[in-house]
C-alpha cells in the first residue's frame, strides 16, 4: 500500500513506501537500513558492511555520565529504532537462523563480554545510578544505553532486587554526601541535602513575604 506522502529526502519525489519507513521512499529506507545514512550509497565493489559495524554506527558514546556513580562513565546510547524504550537491532540471516531482532544492549554485552547466563536479563547500572531523578518505564533514559560496562546479568526472578541492590549498594548521594538518613518510605536520604534544601525553600519563602506589594 503507497502512500501520497512524497519521500522527504531532498530532490525525491518518489512516494513513502509504507507506514513506519521514516518518511522516505522503499529505495531511501532501505538505504538506511543497510548503511544508517538514507543518502549513502555503497560504492561498486565495496563489500557490505557487517552486523557489528552496522551496529557501532547506530552507538553515540558521548552520552550522560550516571549522577549517582561518575565513576561509570558516560552511557553509550542506541540511536537507532527502540521498542519499549530498549535498543532494537536486526541481526541478518544466517545458514543456521532466520534474520531477528535483538534488543540493542543485549548485543552489546555478548559481543563485548560474552554469553548471557540462561534465564537472566540485563540490568542497566545507570539506572540504578540515577533511580532518584528517573522512574523507569518505557521513558526511562537508560534503557536506550549499551555501554557493556554498565550492564550486569540478573537472574529472571530477582530482576527487582538485583536492580534494588544495585541501588543499595551505593553509600553516598550524587553530591557525594553520606546516606545517613531513612524515609518513612523506607528511601535512603542525605541529610545535608535535606538541610540545604530546607534552608534555600525557606529563603525563598521570606524574600517573598518582604516583597512589596503592588497596588
């Protein structure tokens, strides 16, 4: 089924070839399936570039650095299609298995580290890093993030946990401030944040009581 939209890469005036194709037509979308630059052509007799090399160029490694924990380093983050969130890459086919999807991070991991343990998944350290300014779910930042260093294996069952104790593991809050102090929920504070926020809401609140008033 076409579609009246014209591709949107300058000078085509070839149709959109279907829903979901980016916007451009079946020759400009295929083109950037292969190459991740619906413009880029491959030059005669140039060899196709390989899953890994497809898969690097999708990764920007200059990402946000972890709040919670520096000295992880920046997260490397999956430009290319997402689905929940999560990196989603095609893998071709091979003689052995038909050509499939697999979630960004998880390539990254097996390439970089190895074999996943059977019945684990992946938690994102970087999250457990920033829990406090980010509250997971297909909006998480996080999930678009395939630095092997911040992923670690987690059995199935104790995926909650794992990420928890990841959490838990830390001792001393983004400003560097010991954890010394528990919510009523049970969440882990630094008290001289606590206190400094006080103080600058209570500041606030006396400026704008000696503000005058206007008529």
């Amino acid at each position: 089924m076409t579609h009246d939209l014209a591709c949107r890469v300058p000078g085509c005036d070839a149709p959109v070839g279907r829903a979901g194709a980016g916007g451009w037509c079946p020759t400009h979308y295929q083109r950037w399936r292969r190459h991740g630059d619906p413009k880029l052509r491959r030059p005669a007799g140039r060899p196709a570039r390989t899953a890994i090399e497809r898969f690097w160029a999708k990764v920007d490694r200059d990402g946000p650095v972890p709040l919670g924990r520096p000295q992880l380093g920046p997260c490397w983050v999956w430009t290319g299609a997402t689905r929940g969130g999560f990196g989603a890459f095609n893998l071709p086919a091979t003689d052995t298995e038909p050509r499939r999807r697999i979630d960004a991070h998880r390539f990254a991991y097996q390439q970089h580290v190895g074999p996943i343990p059977p019945r684990h998944e992946l938690g994102h350290l970087c999250h457990a890093a920033d829990v406090e300014r980010c509250d997971g779910g297909p909006e998480c930042l996080h999930r678009a993030c395939v630095n092997p260093a911040h992923l670690v294996p987690v059995s199935q069952a104790d995926v909650p946990r794992g990420i928890a104790a990841c959490h838990d593991a830390q001792t001393s809050c983004p400003q560097g401030h010991p954890y010394d102090h528990v919510t009523r929920q049970g969440r882990r504070r630094c008290r001289r944040c606590m206190h400094e926020q006080g103080e600058r809401y209570r500041t606030a609140q006396r400026h704008r009581a000696e503000r005058p008033e206007h008529d």
